[in-house]
C-alpha cells in the first residue's frame, strides 16, 4: 500500500472541507448585510473541478469559490437607506439553516480526513517498527 498516497487524500480532503467552512461562513458574515441596488454580496459555493481521482492525489485539488445565482431576500424596510420605491431592501440570498448544515457537515469531514491522515501515519511508523525487528 502506498503510504503517501493515503497521506495526499487526507490531506487533499482537509483542503477541501477547510474552503467549505471559509465559504458557509463568508455566506453567514454577509447575511444579514444590506444590498444596494447596485449589487452586493453574492452566496458562494464551493466547486470541485478535475476528476475526483485526480483532485483527491493532487496535493491541492481545484477547489473553486463561485458566485451562487440566488436571487436577493427582499425585505419590506420603508424608513431604510437603502430601500427601493416599494420600501424593500435586498440582502444577500443566503439560507441560515443550510450554511449552519455545511458548516456542521464541512467540520466533521475534516475531523474523518484528520483520523484517516492519523490512522495511515501510525500504520506507516508501525510498519516500519515490524521492519526493524526483523
């Protein structure tokens, strides 16, 4: 069994469930930040390109922060500053309850790639424990 290639997975995997918690919280950071009608925060997502095969071997898979294309919560705000015609203010499209799921989701994904980094470490050293007795 190729250690280091077990090693690179994990460590590849990590990579990935780090940008996962970066971008939920970024989303939940400008939640409750009104837009302009210019524009504002857009929600990301993390996009995973290349093969799974070839992202989980690379030392950093291309993991990717992109753009969501949900629309604006509009709010009925009369007296704000930022409020259109009709007395709505726009806020980014960012669903609380789901960026809460991938937050919790993302942590124990890491927490699974730091026991399988751990694991494929000890069995490595505990291999070449056997190979010096001999």
């Amino acid at each position: 069994m190729d250690y280091l290639q077990s090693l690179a997975v994990s460590a590849a995997g990590m990579s990935l469930e780090r940008t996962r918690v970066e971008a939920a919280t970024r989303n939940l950071a400008f939640a409750h930040t009104p837009q302009a009608a210019s524009g504002g925060f857009q929600p990301q997502r993390v996009v995973l390109r290349a093969g799974w095969t070839e992202a989980l071997t690379a030392a950093a898979p291309q993991v990717q922060l992109e753009p969501s294309a949900v629309p604006p919560r509009l709010v009925l705000e009369p007296g704000h500053p930022l409020a259109d015609e009709r007395g709505f203010v726009a806020y980014p499209g960012v669903d609380v309850a789901t960026e809460m799921v991938t937050l919790m989701s993302a942590s124990r994904g890491y927490e699974a790639n730091v026991a399988a980094l751990n694991t494929a470490r000890s069995m490595a050293l505990r291999t070449l424990d056997i190979g010096k007795g001999s």
